[in-house]
C-alpha cells in the first residue's frame, strides 16, 4: 500500500502528533508499505523517517507560538504531489490548516482519506480567550472530519465530542506506547538525590507549557510539605509559570532516555489539562510505574483507573487535585500499589499492535470511497454518526411485532436452538425489550418475518396483520431482496416503504426503521451503489416520519465476514447478536452495550462461517428457484403470526392478540 501522510506539524519540532507520525512511519515500514510525509518545513530533519519520502512545505509561524507552523499549501500543488506518488490512501494527522486542503484534493483524486482527530483546536481556542474563533473552530473541524471517508478518534470524550458536531465514520484508535523506552527500572536515584536533596517526594509534569494545558493549576500544589514539584517541557507560558512556582524545578524539553529517566524517578505525576483528547505523557508516566492524579475529563478518563493506578479528581478543582495528589505523598504503600497496576495498565497498549488496526482503517476507507464516490455523484447522503442519546430513553412498550424477511426470521442464528430452530436479532431484542420494561407489565412479542419476502409483500400481507394486532412498536427491516433483482429502483422502492413507515405512524406505532447492508466481499459492491441510494432515502423516511432509524451503515462492523453464515447471505449468531444490540441502543434500551460486551463473552457461536460446499448448499439451490421463479418462503407462515408472552429470560408463552 502507498500511503501518503498529511501533517500539520513535524520536525524538528516533536509534539504528540509528530511522535505519533513517527511511529506510523515505522510500523508502514516494517510491514512493507511506502510512505510520503507531506508537512511544514520548519527546520533541518535529521531522524530517522523510516524510508519515507518528503515533501516538506514553507510554512510561516504563529506570531504568539512560533513551534506552530502554518502551511497555506495550494491545492495544484498537493494534487501533484499525490498523483506523483499514486497514493492508495491519505492520511491526515490532527488536520486542520494543510488538513482541509488534504480533504479537497482526495475527493478530487477520489482517494480515501483518513483524519486522526488529535488536537482539540476547539478547546484551545477558549483557553486563549477568542470566542469568536472557537465557533469558526468547531464549524471548520465539524465541516472536516465529516468529509473525511473515516476518522479516528483516540478516547471516548473525543468520540462523544466529535458526535455532538455531527460527524459520521466514527473509529476509535488510541494511541500505542514504547513500554521498553519507558519502564520502571529506568528509576534513577542519582538523578533524584541532585533535584530532591532533602529526600522530598517528586511530584512531575510533562508536556507543553502552555494555556490550554493548564499548568497553572499546580500553584496548588507549591506549598505542599515534603514535596519538590518538577516541570519538563517548553512552551510560551514558561516565563509566567517560573514566577508563580519559584520553588519548582523546570527542565526545559526533555526527550529519549533522558525523558524516560526523568519520567521514572517521579513519584506521582500529574496532569491537569481539560482538552486532552488522549494523553500520551500518561501513558509514559503508567509504563514507567508512576501513580498519575488527572483531571477527570477528556482523554485521562481512558486511562487512569481511579483508586487503582492513580486518582481522577473533578475537573477544575484544584482542592481535589491538591487533596488527591496529598494522598498519594502521605501513603507510601500506596504508591507501590499503583505504580505496579500502572505498569500492568499498559502491557497490550503496543504500537505494533496500533499499527495493525491502522492498517485495517485504511483498508475499511478504500471499500468505502468507491461507495462515497457513488453518494456523491446521486447527491446522497451518508449515513449520521450512530447516537443513543439522540434516542432518548425506552418508553414502556408492551407489544412489539416485526416485520421483515429472513434476517428478521432469523435464519442462520441456531446458537443454542433445537434443529431446523433459529433465533434471529429480533427475538433477541425483544427479550432485551422486556428486560428493559422491568417485567412491571407483560411483554407481548408477534414476528410477521418470512424469508424471501420482498417490500410489497410486507405492505399487502405482513403490513395488515400487524396493524389488526395494534402494537405500540413495530420494526420494518426490508428491501434487500428487492434491490439486488434486476433493473432495481432505489428510491421508488423507498417511496414503496415509506407508505408503510407512515401507516403505522398514523395508526400510533412507534417504528424501528433498519437499513439494508452487505457483506463486505468483493461481489457485493456490485450492489453498493443501490443499497446507499436506498438507504439515504430511508433517512429522509426516518426524519419526515418521526421513526426511530438503525442505520447500519453507520456500524460497518455489520458487514465483516465473520458476522455471516455459511450461505454468505444470512447473518451468523454473531451478527444477529450484533443487531439486536444496535437496535435497543437505537431504541434507549438502559445499558445495552455494556449488556452486549457480557453477552459477547457468554457466547460461543457453534455455526460455521462459509465453507467449500457453499456452491453446492446454498448458491445452486438458490438459483434453481430464480430459474423456476420460486422463493425459500414459498408456502411458509409467519415465524409467530401471534404474540408470544415473554415472561422471562428465554420464555415464551403464545397468548391470544388484544381484542
């Protein structure tokens, strides 16, 4: 793979987003791939970039914070740049300036492109006290980041925060640490005895000496008894620091061992910045067995276990950072306690590790581009980043009936089923559905689903017999068997549906609309085009309607092949489990990923994903009955065509519809 990387800083100037580049680079080049850096020129580069070529820009400094460069990169000129190296995929490290131009130029050249979000350009621009920019800030990263085919974002705040700015093609990717640079043993008594004389305890900081890091908060700290307070790193709020902490002893920038030395002979670090969208010294700081006290916002949130490895205090509060960070000086076995969980915290948090699911990203972009590219050209729309909130908690439904074809049938989901038995998403969520009614009222639970079926059989037969059953929730999930036939017409079918959807809005059901999906093989992209085409319009359907929408593709976990059976068409237990999952998250179902995760591991799918005898099995009776115009439901009744009570985890009981 040839990628190409977009960064709006370099060297020699080392940041959290350099450092990360650089270990890109490395992990790309172990594995075989080529790589351009494309970045500011700020200075002579004398590392090692691991055989990449550059390109490397001029650039002008920000006035009030000259290790900041700024590249205004015209967009001829970073489309020559691409083309030269014929780039498979691009991306683009914290963009924002250069970044945006990156995103231009990959539409253009119909590149995939994916955007790391490592800097909280929003947050900073509040800390330097321009609420004027802060708006242009988050309009600019919202604008951006939905653009881009896939963007990263190292920790839940940063999701949660990207979310709310409405972008799509969320991926959570952390960020891997050298546990072999940064480790405990690199303690150095004779490093401590020169900076802690009277045998004080070291209390550290590292990283940036600037506003938005909000170092002054350690003024908290500075009168502390028996403590020497220790500040590495550079920054433009230096100068002021060094008068309010007359008492602390400031490196200036450290790296390389001499960093890992000093990190390592701290006894508690602290960090006390509100806008980390990660925090890479603390993952230093835990490899290196040293306690962390960290704001309880943002990035640290991931990383510090409170009361385990270290202590997250309320953000803002400098009493309870005080207090917090007095604990762990005043309890010396407690400290080891923490420094030896800190150091386990972080033994699978390699860079290798990160390296390879960066490489399964850019693969994820390029199935995706040819799809966006499609989107593009029919002025449809992408799917809208996943949200529970935006479902808002679960009424207390009673009756719940759904209706669909096979994947609503539940075919291919045997786990734990007698033969010839299947279970299926909808099942399942309807067991989730009485779990979350609290079992206060009985559950009622119809599934109208029969395999084949297509959009008009549901609006002339399953449609009719669940309105006469007056549920108060109905799930619609059709349309896949209609859009892969010849000469299909996405948005008519659509239209076709959404007489349905409305249907049942007028008649007083709440309605889960679920989008169709493919497996992510080769074949199916013959078919990518119409399904999103479909699928847009049933986003207008959800929001003209009131519906409540899964869109799926806004979950391409859905897609991967070991979520499908072995007739490559139906979901497996795996991707049933999956299903019902989103849905009751669509649907405000209390806790339901932390449910799936238990569930996850409870489970042992016994079905086998494809196999040689699928051409045999599945594929030539399939098309026997395209050829004799038959269909696997053919003389097939509904799975329950009458509500079953659902009176306990795994129980149903069948009982009459309400008069």
């Amino acid at each position: 793979m040839r990628v190409a990387l977009l960064a709006e800083s370099f060297l020699p100037h080392m940041n959290g987003v350099t450092g990360s580049v650089l270990h890109v680079l490395r992990h790309l080049e172990r594995q075989g791939h080529q790589t351009l850096v494309i970045a500011p020129k700020a200075g002579e580069v004398t590392a090692d970039l691991h055989g990449a070529r550059t390109a490397l820009l001029r650039s002008v400094p920000l006035p009030s914070y000259p290790q900041v460069r700024v590249v205004f990169a015209r967009v001829a000129r970073l489309a020559t740049l691409l083309r030269a190296f014929d780039a498979d995929v691009l991306h683009l490290a914290s963009p924002f300036v250069l970044g945006w131009q990156g995103v231009v130029v990959a539409d253009a050249l119909c590149i995939p492109s994916v955007a790391v979000y490592q800097t909280d350009v929003i947050a900073y621009a509040q800390k330097y006290g321009i609420p004027q920019a802060s708006a242009f800030a988050a309009s600019h990263t919202a604008r951006l980041h939905r653009r881009a085919t896939l963007t990263l974002a190292p920790s839940t705040s940063a999701i949660q925060q990207l979310e709310g700015l409405g972008v799509d093609r969320l991926r959570r990717w952390g960020r891997g640490v050298d546990a072999e640079r940064f480790r405990p043993e690199r303690r150095s008594e004779h490093w401590r005895g020169r900076v802690a004389a009277g045998g004080e305890t070291i209390v550290g900081y590292v990283g940036r000496l600037a506003p938005e890091k909000q170092v002054e908060d350690l003024i908290a700290l500075r009168d502390l008894p028996g403590v020497r307070l220790v500040i590495v790193g550079d920054g433009p709020s230096r100068s002021a620091l060094e008068r309010a902490l007359p008492g602390a002893v400031f490196t200036g920038h450290l790296s390389g061992t001499e960093l890992a030395e000093t990190l390592a002979s701290f006894d508690v670090f602290v960090h006390p910045g509100e806008s980390e969208t990660f925090g890479q010294t603390i993952q230093e700081a835990l490899a290196s067995g040293v306690p962390v006290v960290a704001t309880g916002r943002g990035g640290p949130v991931d990383l510090v276990r409170s009361s385990v490895d270290g202590w997250l205090y309320r953000p803002g509060d400098v009493a309870d950072l005080r207090a917090r960070v007095s604990d762990l000086v005043g309890d010396p076995s407690k400290r080891r306690a923490f420094s030896a969980a800190a150091r386990a915290s972080v033994k699978d948090r390699t860079w290798e590790a990160l390296g390879d699911q960066l490489v399964g990203h850019y693969e994820e972009a390029r199935m995706l581009r040819p799809i966006d590219d499609a989107m593009l050209a029919r002025s449809v729309t992408r799917p809208a980043a996943p949200s529970i909130a935006e479902a808002g908690p679960a009424p207390r439904w009673k009756r719940f009936v759904a209706l669909g074809d096979s994947l609503t049938e539940g075919l291919s989901d045997s786990s734990r089923m007698p033969a010839g038995e299947y279970r299926g998403w909808a099942d399942r969520l309807a067991q989730l559905l009485a779990h979350g009614n609290g079992g206060s009222s009985p559950f009622r639970y119809a599934n109208l689903a029969i395999r084949s079926k297509r959009i008009h059989h549901l609006l002339t037969e399953q449609l009719p017999a669940a309105l006469q059953m007056r549920p108060d929730l109905v799930s619609v999930f059709m349309g896949a068997n209609d859009l892969v036939g010849r000469g299909a017409d996405p948005r008519a079918l659509a239209r076709e549906l959404e007489v349905g959807v409305r249907s049942l809005r007028d008649a007083g059901c709440d309605v889960l609309l679920v989008t169709p999906f493919l497996p992510r093989r080769r074949a199916a992209v013959l078919f990518a085009r119409t399904f999103a085409e479909f699928n847009s319009e049933l986003r207008r359907v959800a929001a003209d309607t009131g519906a409540r929408l899964l869109d799926l593709e806004a979950h391409p976990e859905i897609g991967h092949i070991d979520m499908w059976g072995a007739d490559r068409v139906h979901l497996r237990s795996r991707g049933h489990r999956f299903l019902a999952y989103r849905a009751a998250e669509a649907l405000g179902v209390p806790h339901a990923e932390a449910l799936a995760d238990l569930d996850a591991t409870l489970h042992i799918d016994d079905d086998e994903a494809a196999g040689p005898g699928w051409l045999r099995e599945h594929a030539v009776p399939w098309v026997w009955r395209r050829l004799h115009g038959r269909t696997a439901g053919d003389g097939r009744s509904a799975k329950h065509a009458d509500y079953v009570l659902i009176e306990r985890p795994g129980s149903t009981r069948s009982v009459p519809a309400p008069s």
